[in-house]
C-alpha cells in the first residue's frame, strides 16, 4: 500500500497545540478527554456508567462522557487507583 494516498481527516487538538493556562478550548478539551479517559483505562479503570449505573453522576465522570474542565472522578475510581501500583509511594 506504498504510495497510496492516506484518508484525510479533519485536523484535531492535541495536548501540544493546547495552551497550558487560560480557558481550555473545545478542541483542547476533546484532547485532555482523551488523553485522561485513555490514561484511566491504562490504571485500570472501566466506564463509569457500566461499573457505577445506578450514581447518579456517573455520566460526569471523564471515565464516561465528562469533558473536560468540569470531569471528575467518582469516588470509588479515586479508591480504585489508590490501590495499584501506579500510585503508590
């Protein structure tokens, strides 16, 4: 497939055009989620609305649908990469 013309897509942010102070833009915050949403899934983390249905904000977490600057974490996800490695001392 040498030589063969790439599929062109649309240009994205990425964590290297985004500006590290002052309002995150809506490109830049497509960026951090998935940046942070990929990150979570290395340290172990699920979808929050599958793992956690019945919390009623488990749709605000960046684990789930939650953009950020206003994404969180539910507790139990805090709790959940307390206790591997990656966070230890």
């Amino acid at each position: 497939m040498r030589g063969e013309p790439r599929p062109s897509l649309p240009p994205r942010a990425t964590s290297l055009t985004c500006s590290p102070s002052g309002p995150i833009s809506p490109e830049c915050s497509d960026a951090a989620y998935a940046i942070g949403h990929e990150l979570g899934h290395t340290f172990g983390l699920g979808h929050t609305c599958d793992e956690y249905p019945d919390h009623p904000r488990c749709g605000a977490s960046i684990m789930q649908t939650g953009k950020p600057p206003a994404a969180i974490l539910l507790q139990y996800e805090v709790c959940t990469l307390l206790e591997t490695a990656f966070f230890q001392d």
